[in-house]
C-alpha cells in the first residue's frame, strides 16, 4: 500500500502551474505528458526531501522551474530501472538499433 506525499495536500491549489507546465511542455513537442506524470515527477524527485515549512508559493515555483530535459532524464532513468532491457542480449541491442 502506497501512502501519499507529504506536498498532496497542496496538488488541488497548485493544478493550475500544472497546467501551465504542461501546456509549455506542449509548445516544446512534448505532447504525452500528464498532470499524474509530472506531479509523480515532482514527488519522487524534486520532492524527495520534503521541508515541514515550505509555502504554496514555493511549491509552485517549483513546478514552473522543471525542465524539460530534467523531467526526460527522470524518465528515461525510471524506465530503465522498471524494465528487463539489458545490453548483453543481442535481441535488445537490434532493438535499440531500429
């Protein structure tokens, strides 16, 4: 059973950075993301220490401040981590390769 983040209780009043992040990952070409996405993003990465006294305007500097390249190498590290790819099975090498 996953508990929730300590910064959950903010992720109602902060939907509107989302949103606006979002819509700027879009204008880079990065259609795919969702609000889930980004916010497990924030959560499991920028979040990771939480601070007992952080502010709402803190937190939503913090959503406007992501990159894009920060978020993509998050992603591509999770994927690796959660997925049985591996460099020494040639299959997964003509793979990559296509």
């Amino acid at each position: 059973m996953e508990i929730g983040h300590a910064y959950d209780h903010f992720r109602t009043q902060v939907e509107p950075a989302i949103v606006s992040k979002l819509e700027e990952f879009k204008l880079l070409g990065y259609n795919a993301v969702s609000k889930k996405e980004l916010w497990n993003y924030l959560t499991k990465k920028k979040w990771k220490k939480v601070r007992q006294e952080i502010k709402l305007y803190e937190i939503i500097g913090e959503i406007l401040s992501v990159k894009v390249s920060d978020y993509l190498s998050y992603t591509t590290i999770e994927t690796y981590k959660h997925n049985d790819f591996s460099f020494d099975n040639e299959n997964d090498w003509k793979e990559l390769l296509k």
